[in-house]
C-alpha cells in the first residue's frame, strides 16, 4: 500500500475491514495534521488540549485527563512541552492547593485559533466542509463507536 489511496492489491476483506480502514483514516489524518500543525510549533496530542482550554476555559490537569481519555502522566508530558513553548500556564487551584488549573496565554489562544484554521482546511479537503451530510455521518458514525455499548 502507498500513499493516501487503498492500493488496487488490497485484499477485498481488508477493503470491507472496519478496524483496517479506521486506521487507516488515523494514520492519514494524524500525518496531514502534523504537516499542517508543524509551522505553528505542536503536534496534533497537544492541540486536544488547546481545543479543551479555548473551548471550555481552565480545567486542573486531571479534568484534561478525563475529558481526553488520556492517563494523567500524559498530561503532564503535553502541558510540560506547550509550557516550554509558552502556550499554557498551570497556576495552582485555589480549590485544591495540591492541583494545577491549566490556562492558554495569549500566545496559546493564537497558536490554537491558527490551529483550528489548519484544522477547518484539512477537513474540508476530506469531506466537503464542516457541515456536509458525509461529515455529519462520519461524526455521528464515530460518535456511536466510541459510545459505550450500554447508551447505543
């Protein structure tokens, strides 16, 4: 197999695979998205976390934890690389002295809009913008995979 394109030598049960082509839908997206991320100095682990901050403000490192579905020692390992590169700030709760409150500073909230414009273009490139019926399916097709077999 090469490039972006199912190569004509895959195997037709590979081709009807759901597992063969969700990773293969991951790999494309993750390396566009790297490319695309790279001017902007992160990496598609690190703009989850942007996103979350931009959108529903500061959160302590174990709340990005849980809202990302990631262990709290990867956590600290993104927030350690974006505080490096002075795109968020951890100030201490001062609800629970022993947490951290993560915050974007002004150079995080530019990197993440810049990011989400990256974002925007690689989508539409895949699935005819932002609010076409293939990228709504897709949502809600993914959406009821990752749903536990309990809600569906």
């Amino acid at each position: 197999m090469a490039g972006d394109v199912l190569d004509e030598r895959t195997p037709e049960a590979l081709r009807r695979s759901t597992g063969f082509l969700v990773t293969r839908a991951h790999f494309r997206a993750h390396r566009e998205f790297l490319a695309g991320l790279a001017p902007i100095g992160i990496e598609p682990r690190h703009y989850g976390s942007m996103r979350v901050l931009r959108t529903i403000g500061p959160v302590t490192q174990g709340q990005l934890a849980v809202l990302l579905d990631v262990s709290p020692a990867t956590v600290v390992q993104m927030v350690d690389h974006l505080e490096a590169a002075g795109l968020v700030a951890r100030e201490r709760d001062p609800a629970d002295r022993r947490a951290y409150r993560l915050h974007l500073t002004s150079a995080g909230a530019r990197a993440a809009s810049a990011a989400t414009e990256v974002a925007g273009v690689i989508h539409e490139g895949w699935l005819s913008g932002p609010r076409s019926r293939q990228r709504t399916d897709l949502v809600r097709l993914l959406t009821l995979l990752l749903s536990d077999a309990d809600e569906a």
